[in-house]
C-alpha cells in the first residue's frame, strides 16, 4: 500500500500518476527533500528499489529544461539522474535515487581532497559537452546585470535599508566584462555541495542542474570552492584550482591560460555570484518565507569582503562594506 504524507491536492495526483507508471499499487512513498523552488522530491520504494519523484507544480515550474538538460548530460556520460518517465503537463518525473548523502554532509578534513577532484574531474567531463548540440540561455550581460541587481534590491535597501551606491554600477561592469572574457562552455549554475550527491558508485551524483547556461568557465568551479555552506582555507582552494587548472589543460580547455589570469577570473566570477547570492537569500527570505538561508549571509559576505578587498578595482565596494555599520553587524 501507498504511504499517505498528507491530505493535499497534488498528492492524490501523484497517487494517480504512480498507479500509471507501476503495475503495482504496493509502493510505499515518503517525502525525499525540498528547495529553493516550488518543487519537491519523494521516494518511491517498491521492495528494494527506489526512484525519486519530482513535483513542479505547473502553474511554477516548468519542468521541460530540467528534461532537456538532464537527458543531454544523461546521454554524454554525465552522472545525471536517469530520468525514467515523465509527465510535462502535470509537472511529474520519476528520476534515478542518488542516495541520502549530499556531499554537504561528508565533508570532511579527512575526506575533502578526493571528494572535491571526484567533483572537479565531472565539471571537466561537463565542460567538454558539446555545447553547439543543446540550445541553453546565454549567460550574457543581461542575465548577470539582472543577477547583481538582486543585491541593491533586495540586500541593501529591503534587508538592510541603506541607500545604493552610485559606484555599483562600474563594479558590475568590471565583473560582466570578466564573465565576457572567459571560455565560454555548459554551465551547471549551482554546482556545490547540497547538489553533487555522494553515491557508491561514479560519486559525485549531479542535481538542479535545470537552469544550465552557456557561460565563464570559472562559474561552477568558484560555486563549487567558494560554496556558500561551506568554506575551506585559501591554500586549499589554491591547490583544488591548480589542480583543476591542470586537469582542464589535459583534457583540451584554457591550453594557454596561466594560474595567474585564471585565479583572477576565478575571484572576480566568484564577486559576481556572491554579490547576487546574497540578494537570493534575502529574497528567499522576505518574498518566500524560507529564512533559513539567512543563516549563510555571513560566509557569503565574508567572500565578497575578502575579493572586494584584494583587487584595487573594487575599492570602493571594499571601503563600503567597512563603513556601513549593518553590514559590519552580519
């Protein structure tokens, strides 16, 4: 018999679904994880397998690049959930179980080196797609000015009520400008350690990776080094980058790069994402009542404080930062 979680609508829909997709009713169905999003996951168990199902509600999510993105990365090699049946219009996937194990939860002192060049060596793997093959978005100025705009909006005036600086702009230019300047390959968008799942075999299993762009190929290594629930020491993430760099440069990519131009770019994309993440946050918090990720502004900012603060380029952000005693406070 089916496990019921709760009495709500789409539930009783996803009994329906299941009893289309599995001659048996005899499952059993238990609720897996949640996200940022609307979506959600269970855990079908049939005797000793399991699947994932994925609920998206249509009226929010649109599960039809999570198909398209997953089935390409599925097909050339990539560690992707299998995606086993689907249904677009009613917003349900039955997926391959990666496991209760993020990569979150492993790490470790002891266990950090080989998990991170587990996770390098499939962003490599990633990068060598054939991007030509699959229409994705470009990560193009638009996109990055719309994402940076999310800290003046939603950190600075509605979380913190501070006036916004004239300079933010010419900081933004700089860091579009260094996106524009990078290879430009798939990018996962949100490659770190709560979506690679730690699993028995071919670890890291990769997830979220739904909002796929064409873009700087530094992204998804600072999201994965510069993780905002997780951080390590510089010289750490100094040999994890040297040893991308080098594995990238075996395999074919950024051939006449030196470590000097690539920790660079590697810094000044991670000011991007960071200064974006933190208008995620608060916007999680203030629009979608998911306050929890208030919890991860500190290490965050921290990012922003220490990049802002090594590269004359961004002095006045850096001065900035200093000076605004809310900022101080977090």
């Amino acid at each position: 018999m089916s496990s019921i979680i709760k009495d709500d609508t789409r539930l009783n829909e996803i009994h329906h679904w299941l009893k289309t997709v599995f001659p048996s009713t005899h499952y059993q169905l238990e609720p897996a994880s949640n996200d940022a999003s609307f979506r959600r996951y269970f855990r079908v168990t049939i005797k000793a397998d399991t699947w994932i199902l994925m609920d998206a509600p249509p009226a929010q999510e649109d599960t039809k690049p999570f198909i398209k993105v997953g089935t390409f990365l599925y097909d050339h090699g990539i560690h992707v959930p299998k995606i086993y049946q689907h249904d677009s219009a009613a917003g349900f996937l039955l997926l391959s179980d990666f496991g209760n194990h993020p990569y979150l939860n492993k790490l470790n002192e002891h266990s950090a080196d080989n998990l991170y060049k587990a996770a390098i060596d499939s962003l490599i793997n990633i990068q060598r797609c054939p991007s030509q093959d699959i229409d994705l978005p470009i990560y193009n100025n638009a996109l990055l000015l719309q994402e940076m705009n999310l800290f003046p909006a939603w950190f600075l005036d509605k979380h913190l009520d501070i006036a916004i600086p004239d300079f933010l702009q010419t900081t933004f230019n700089h860091l579009i400008s260094n996106a524009n300047e990078q290879p430009q390959v798939i990018v996962h968008r949100d490659y770190h350690s709560r979506n690679l799942m730690h699993t028995i075999e071919n670890s890291p299993g990769i997830i979220d990776f739904q909002d796929a762009v064409i873009g700087a190929i530094t992204y998804d290594l600072v999201s994965l080094l510069r993780d905002c629930y997780i951080s390590w020491p510089d010289d750490q993430i100094s040999h994890w980058i040297q040893y991308y760099l080098s594995t990238a440069q075996q395999k074919g990519l950024l051939t006449n790069v030196s470590i000097a131009q690539f920790t660079q770019w590697f810094d000044w994309m991670g000011l991007q994402r960071h200064i974006k993440v933190l208008g995620i946050f608060c916007r999680l918090n203030y629009r979608d009542s998911k306050a929890n990720y208030m919890n991860d502004l500190p290490l965050t900012l921290a990012y922003v404080r220490k990049i802002s603060a090594k590269y004359s380029e961004f002095s006045e952000l850096s001065d900035f930062l200093q000076q605004q005693p809310q900022i101080a406070a977090i």
